[in-house]
C-alpha cells in the first residue's frame, strides 16, 4: 500500500442522497479512497479494493441498513 500523505487535507463528500448527519463520506487521496464515518474513524482502501467494492456493492444491490 501506498504511504499515506499526511500533510494533505482530504475534500470530504458525502451523498446527495443523504439525509442525516450519519452518513459517510469519502474523499480520494492519492491512487486510493478514505471512508469515514460521522465518528471521525475512517478506512483507507486502495484505488483497486475501492473498485473491487463498488463493483460488489452495485452487484448485490446493497442498500441502507439500519
């Protein structure tokens, strides 16, 4: 993995589709992706997990669970 640059601040985004303050929100950084929750803690994923992910996530047609 990439050695993250610390000294960069991430442009957090988040969904239009949210409507609450408990969403999350990504931001690219580098060749990967963070996630963070409203917490603050966040993931880092490589650019190719990320796609491997998303790819998944549209698949399976996940959706909101709560």
């Amino acid at each position: 993995m990439e050695a993250v640059d610390r000294g960069r601040r991430p442009e957090w985004r988040k969904s239009r589709r949210c409507d609450t303050a408990a969403c999350l929100e990504v931001a690219s950084v580098g060749g990967g992706v963070w996630v963070r929750d409203a917490a603050g803690a966040v993931l880092i994923f490589s650019g190719e997990a990320w796609r491997v992910f998303l790819t998944e996530a549209r698949r399976r047609k996940l959706t909101k669970v709560c």
